[in-house]
C-alpha cells in the first residue's frame, strides 16, 4: 500500500508525536494507553468528513427562517451565523438546541428539528473530493464502519457516490435509536465487528460528540477540522483528540501514527 508518512515528520514536542501543522499526539488516559495496540477498525463519522456540512447548514436556515417567520419575526442570515459559529467554536450542545433557544418559542425545538430533517440531503457535490481515495486506502488495512447521527437516508445517498462498499458496518442513529456521544451507537459499530476499544480509531469533526464521545470509551480519536468544527480551533481544543487533521487525504498516515506511537 503507498504511504503517506512523509508528510509527518519524526519531531517530538516532549514524548508526543506531532503533525506538520504542530499537533501533538494527545488524547485522554485512556487514549494514550492505547497508543502502539493494532488498530483493527475505523470508525468514521459522516457530516463533515464524507460530506460537506454547509447542505445541513443550509437545511437549518431554511427552516428556523420559516418557523421564525410563521411566529410573526424576520430572522437575518447574518443573526443565523453568529450563532451557528459560536455554537460551533464552543463544541458545546446541538446546534438545532442553539437556534430554537435564540430565535423561536418554547416548545419549538422539535418542530424546528424535524423541519431541518425534512430539507437535510447530500446532493451528489457535497462529496468531499479527498473521501473516495481515503477509504479506498483505509479499507486495505482496516474495516471500516460509519457511526453517525443522521438519517437512515444517507445510505443511499452513500451507495450513490460510492462510499458504501468500503464500509463494513453501519451505525446510523436513527436505526441504532441512539446517537452520539451516547456509548450505544459505538458499541453498535464495535460489537458488530467484534473490535475492542483499544483497537479502533474513531475520526470525527465535533469535540463533543465525536472525540469525547470516542474516548470515553477509550478509542483513540482522529479530528477532521472542518464542517461543524469551530471556525477558529484554540490550542486547548487542538488538544483533545489523539491527532487533528484538516483533510480525510491525512487520515491513513494519522492511522498509522497511532498505532505505532509509545
């Protein structure tokens, strides 16, 4: 298999490795403890990594400007994303719960939610274009499994651009009847393919329900940093996962370096 590792040099800040953007391996206890096992299983969220989270954005917009118009208000795309982004900088809670407490009703939540739902799809463009050759390296080394809090649509929308056949086994949150950072719908994806903790890598780009979510179970934790991660990530946020990435292009390499690291 052709190898990435070049692009991530043997420097050292302290005993940790670090990446070429000057991120070191870091993560939990229980992360860190795991550094150098095998990893057996790659677990992979959707929305951000596979595809571009602007299509749910959009989805959000639409329908929090329509509930706020059908309770008498206008609400300003500019308003929209300063909360949106500030949610996201925090990583901190649902981004539906953000809007639905800054610009609707009591009570409107789940409207709000299952209004979003309905405009949410990935066209066939929302592919990120460096997804398909990641998976195609990941799949020769490792099983792969999609653990995501989306709709059981987005396996067609999947098998459509081509993902799915690398995918060895699927945790969809509303299949599972479980969504991140709940342990369920990990364990779902572990037990299904018979993985310990120890031996699997969960890459994600949300801090609180992707990386924390991973490591409390003691998963090391790859954090791909775009879509709904913060739009100005602090050093102490880069620190949370095990590696952060800005490209799926680096995962493979990312992979390795966990598994080899003491």
């Amino acid at each position: 298999m052709s190898r990435n590792d070049d692009r991530f040099p043997d420097q050292v800040r302290g005993s940790a490795p670090v990446l070429p953007n000057g991120t070191a391996v870091t993560g939990t206890a229980e992360s860190r403890a795991a550094l150098g096992e095998p990893v057996e299983l790659v677990l992979l969220d959707v929305g951000g990594p596979v595809y571009d989270d602007c299509w749910y954005r959009e989805a959000l917009l639409r329908a929090t400007c329509e509930l706020v118009a059908e309770n008498g208000g206008m609400l300003l795309e500019a308003e929209f994303q300063r909360v949106y982004d500030a949610r996201r900088q925090s990583q901190e809670g649902s981004l539906r719960t953000a809007m639905a407490e800054h610009f609707l009703r009591d009570g409107d939540r789940e409207r709000l939610s299952d209004r979003a739902e309905s405009y949410w799809f990935y066209p066939p463009s929302a592919l990120h274009p460096d997804v398909l050759p990641a998976l195609r390296q990941l799949s020769e080394r490792y099983s792969i499994a999609v653990v995501a809090n989306q709709r059981a649509l987005v396996v067609d929308a999947l098998r459509r651009d081509g993902v799915a056949p690398f995918i060895d086994h699927w945790a969809i949150s509303e299949l599972v009847g479980a969504a991140k950072p709940d342990p369920e719908i990990f364990w779902h994806a572990l037990n299904r393919a018979g993985v310990l903790p120890r031996n699997a890598v969960h890459v994600g780009n949300r801090l609180d329900s992707d990386v924390r979510g991973a490591q409390r179970l003691g998963m090391r934790t790859i954090w791909v940093v775009r879509g709904e991660a913060p739009p100005d990530p602090t050093p102490e946020q880069l620190g949370e996962p095990d590696i952060a990435v800005f490209s799926l292009a680096d995962v493979p390499a990312a992979v390795e370096r966990l598994q080899r690291a003491r």
